[in-house]
C-alpha cells in the first residue's frame, strides 16, 4: 500500500472547460492508476481513458504512461498537467 500524497492539478486548453478551473491541488492514492481514477470521481469526467496520442496526462513533465510501466509512485508535491497534444503540418 502506497498511502496518500497530495498533488497538484493543473488543467490546459479544453480540459480547463471540463475542469472548470486551472488547478488544484488534492490528495489521492501514490499510485497513479488508481490517482487517476479518484481524480474522475473528483471532477466527474474520465480522464484515465484520454492517455492517447492526442490527449495528453504528464507527471512533472513526463507521460503518464512512463509511471505506469515504470510503477513510480506519486509524491507529495507532484504536478499532473492535463492537455490536449496538437499535432498536423
């Protein structure tokens, strides 16, 4: 068992609308997969089923998917950026 760490939340482009705010900053579980599903429950809006190419969920920075192969916990003071990856030519 992990235990709880609080993160902050931050939330770009049309996840801001989604989120109705900019950030936060919550406690949820140190691991991620079940972090994210408590920050659904939270917001009211899936957020585990946008890791894609085009929707992105980055830890400090890095892909969310990186903890998750990695299984890295969370830690107090992380940042989770949720944004929409814009691609094209």
């Amino acid at each position: 068992m992990n235990g709880k760490v609080s993160v902050q939340l931050q939330f770009l482009g049309s996840f801001r609308d989604l989120a109705g705010k900019k950030h936060d900053i919550v406690e949820v579980d140190a691991d991620v997969t079940k972090a994210l599903l408590e920050i659904e429950q939270m917001l009211g809006f899936h957020c585990s089923n946008r890791i894609s190419e085009t929707e992105g969920i980055f830890i400090n920075g890095r892909h969310v998917c990186f903890f998750i192969e990695q299984n890295k916990p969370l830690k107090d003071g992380d940042t989770i950026t949720f944004l929409h990856l814009v691609g094209g030519g």
